[in-house]
C-alpha cells in the first residue's frame, strides 16, 4: 500500500524560539503520511532543495481520524492542514 503524498510550492520559514528566518520564497516540499503502530500518524515534510526533512507528528482520538494535538513543528503549515483534511481528518483543532 502506498502513503498519500503532496506536493507543493511555497515560502519556507524555520521558527526559533524568538523568530523565523526564511530559509526561500518558493521552494518545492512533499509531504507523506504514515501511519504509526500505536494509531497516530506521522507526516514527513520532505523539502529537497533545502536539504531538510521535518517530521509532524499527528495524534488522533482513538481509532478516529479526530486530530487532538501535534508535535515537531511549531505550528501545523497550511497545506498540511489541507493534506489532513483530503485524506479524511477532522482538523478543527489546527484551525482553532
């Protein structure tokens, strides 16, 4: 079975604790979701041109598809957000 990807084209910041650098203003990125033994999830945001690769992991009510908290990232990107929400979760609480 295949993992569903996306991919994309847009500004790349990082975020520090006290700022956020952008690193490009149009990069291409990929992300690809994983799903992990103990029933969360994992996207690999793959961005080759910057030689990074992040991981967001993506914790669910169990045996629901009810996003309940994130981690790895300071904040959720948008088209991860959308990526989500394509492949069926419920992303209200990355919206709120």
């Amino acid at each position: 079975m295949t993992n569903p990807t996306k991919t994309f084209r847009s500004p790349i910041g990082k975020e520090t604790s006290y700022s956020n650098v952008q690193l490009s203003d149009d990069t291409e990125s990929t992300l690809e979701l994983f799903t992990n033994d103990d029933g969360s999830y994992t996207i690999e945001w793959d961005i080759p041109e910057l030689e990074e690769t992040e991981h967001i992991g993506i914790f669910v009510d169990l045996n629901t598809k009810n996003i309940i908290d994130y981690d790895g990232v300071f904040e959720v990107p948008k088209q991860a957000i959308e990526f989500l929400k394509e492949q069926g979760f419920n992303v209200d609480y990355l919206i709120d």
